[in-house]
C-alpha cells in the first residue's frame, strides 16, 4: 500500500481471522476518519468483538493488516502488542479494578505524574464529586463513565468499545449513549463501537458499518443505511422491514397497492420495464384505512408500542405490510383495510425473489 494521504486514523485492508478452520472476520476494509463515531451494528456471533480485538491487537490476522495513524500494526506475519498500539478499549462489563478508587482506576494506564490529567477525565466525564469512592458504590452509569475516563486518561488515537451500553438499564442506556457521544466528541477521539442494537448505532454514529456472517455489509450514514439498505439482510436488520412485490412499466412499479412512480423509487429507470421487483416498505411508510369497496388486505396482527400502533396487513397476493399509526387505534384483527403508501422519500427496491 502507498503512503496515505487520507486524514484516516484506521485502517483494516483485507482483514482475515479464522478460529479451527471457522471465519469469523472475512476480507475486512474499513476506513476511518480522524475524530470519526463509526459503529458496527450485527447479529450475535457476526465478528464484531473479534474486529475489536484485532484493532487492539488481541488478536492476530490470519490475513490483511491493521493501520493506525499510517503504520501497519498487524499484518500475518507479525503484530504490534496491544500495550505498544494506541488504543483504548471499553469492555461490556467495564472490567474496573474493585478494590481501586475511581480516582486510582482512572490513574491506572497513567505512568505516575498524572494528576493534572486525572482531574480533566473526571471532569469530562463528570465524577469529580465521587474520586474517593469504590466501583461496587457507583451506579451502572457512574462505572461506565470510570471505564471511559480511564481508557481516554493516556490519550489512545482510537477508542474502542465493546457492546458498552447493554448492561445498562433502557433509560440509563438512553441517556448514556448520549452522553458517550458527547463525551468522545469532546476529547476528539477516533471511536468504534459494536452493538447489536439498530436504535443505538443509528441515533449516535457519524457512519454504521452493518456486518453479517464475518462481512462487512454495508457502511454509511445512518439515513443512508436505514433508506438505502443494499441487501435484504440490512434491510430487515435496521428495522422492521416489508416487502411489496410488483412489477416494473413504463409510469413506474405496479404493486397491489398501485402504481409507485419512478421518482419514489431508488434508482429505478424504465429501462427496467418487465422486472419483477420487491419494494421496501417500512412500517412509516404505510397507513391503514377503512376499506372503501375493494379492500387492499386484512388486518393479520395488531400491536401497541406505546407512542403507536403497528398494524400487520396481509395483501390479496399474500404479501404483508406493516403500518404504523401513532396514538390513535383505528382496527382490529380481520377488519378489512385500504392501504395508503406514503411517499415522502424513493423506496428501496430488490430484485424479486425466486419463489420455490
Ligand atoms: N476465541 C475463540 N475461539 C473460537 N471461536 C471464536 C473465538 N472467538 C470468537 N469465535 C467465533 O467467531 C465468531 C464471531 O464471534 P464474535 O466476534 O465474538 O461475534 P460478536 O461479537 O459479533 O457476537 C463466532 O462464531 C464465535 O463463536
Ligand atoms: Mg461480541
């Protein structure tokens, strides 16, 4: 690889892991910018904590390398020890020292002489009140806010953190995602977290890499991601996903649910006139409404979520449709419905699926 003239702080180029013959990270690019929030979201089981541990250097390649700052870390025929890169990492269970204070864990990857740098953590991550005190007198949030101080107390060029809001409680969890963001962003550190949670990467990250199976996915702004999934798996990962089948002429898809004008779907043209598509149809992009004459479908499942209602809609073709109503709970089960697409945004589109 040439010198980088990218401002990119790390760099995965081609990386393999395999455990017993079985691969658990395969053929990795990822690049990422100086300062970047960059989250990969995945099932369990798809490679996340393995890339983590391979950007620390606890573990090692089986192929491709590793680069922070422009220097090759890890590559199959040697590695950087982890204690020699610049990372910090966050584990799940923050892993603090029990029998430390807050302010001796924080001090702990400091070498001596680190007050002054003690007291800016505490501060950033606001414990200034509570250096004396022991991790078992802290609350969920006050531990991981330890955890991150310490990691970011020797300066690490990246920041690494494992699944680090999924030992906390749904509110807490809320806020504290929030809080990380604010936090990382204010020491301007490059940061990577995994999660296997769609909300969490969505609503924090600058870019979401979504991984599958050992491969990276898909990778992009969250919006990006969430509109414009490229495969059915991120489609349905990133939320509750529905797919209309239709077919495409010359004014645009014709579903069961009418013509969708070309305008409204992603990069489709005439000139695929006579393919059969399937159209992503999120549960915000679909209203129910009493049947007028010929109904559109059947309402198979009806679901509170609080703030609203999701109804599932099956389709004279068999397809269904989710819809989502907020506050008003206007059907229930086997009401026949009329289905109203709302195009405010091109729908994503797959190639139909053979059906056996
Ligand atoms: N130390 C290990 N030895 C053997 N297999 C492992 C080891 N670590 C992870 N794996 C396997 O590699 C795959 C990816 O694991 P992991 O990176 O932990 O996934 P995730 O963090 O996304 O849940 C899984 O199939 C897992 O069983
Ligand atoms: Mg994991």
């Amino acid at each position: 690889m040439s010198e980088a003239v990218t401002s990119s702080v790390l760099e995965l180029d081609g990386v393999t892991k395999r455990y017993d013959g079985e691969t658990a990270v395969e053929d990795l690019d990822l690049t990422v910018e100086e300062g970047e929030f960059m989250t990969l979201l995945g099932p369990s089981g798809c490679g996340k904590t393995t890339t983590l541990r391979l950007i620390a250097g606890l573990e090692k390649p089986d192929e491709g390398r590793v680069n922070i700052s422009g220097e090759v870390v890890a590559c199959d025929d040697g590695c950087r020890k982890p204690e020699c890169r610049d990372v910090g990492l966050v584990f799940q269970e923050f892993a603090l020292f029990p029998h430390m204070t807050v302010e001796e864990n924080v001090e702990f990857g400091l070498n001596g002489h680190a007050e002054d740098r003690v007291d800016e953590m505490l501060e950033l991550v606001g414990l200034e009140g509570h250096r004396e005190k022991n991790p078992e007198n802290l609350s969920g949030g006050q531990r991981q806010r330890v955890a991150l101080a310490r990691s970011l107390a020797p300066e690490p060029e990246v920041l690494l953190l494992d699944e680090p809001f999924s030992n906390l409680d749904v509110g807490l969890r809320v806020r504290m995602r929030e809080e990380v963001r604010r936090i990382v962003k204010e020491a301007g550190v490059t940061t990577i977290t995994v999660t296997h949670d769609q909300e969490e990467a969505l609503s924090i990250s600058d870019r979401v890499g979504v991984m599958n199976d050992g491969r990276l996915e898909q990778i992009g702004k969250p919006e990006d991601v969430f509109q414009t999934p490229e495969s059915r798996f991120v489609a349905d990962f990133l939320g509750h996903a529905s797919f209309v089948s239709g077919y495409v002429s010359d004014e645009g898809v014709e579903t069961p649910l009418g013509t969708v004008d070309f305008d409204y779907v992603e990069g489709l043209t005439e000139a695929y006139t006579g393919v059969d598509v399937d159209l992503l149809v999120r549960p915000d992009d679909a209203t129910a409404l009493p049947a007028e004459g010929d109904p559109d479908g059947t309402i198979i499942h009806r679901r509170y979520d609080g703030p609203s209602f999701t109804y599932r809609v099956e389709l004279s073709n068999g397809d269904t449709v989710h819809c989502m109503h907020n506050h008003v709970d206007s059907f229930e089960v086997g009401d026949e419905v009329q289905v109203r697409l709302e195009l405010d945004h091109p729908l994503a589109w797959y190639p139909a699926e053979e059906t056996a």
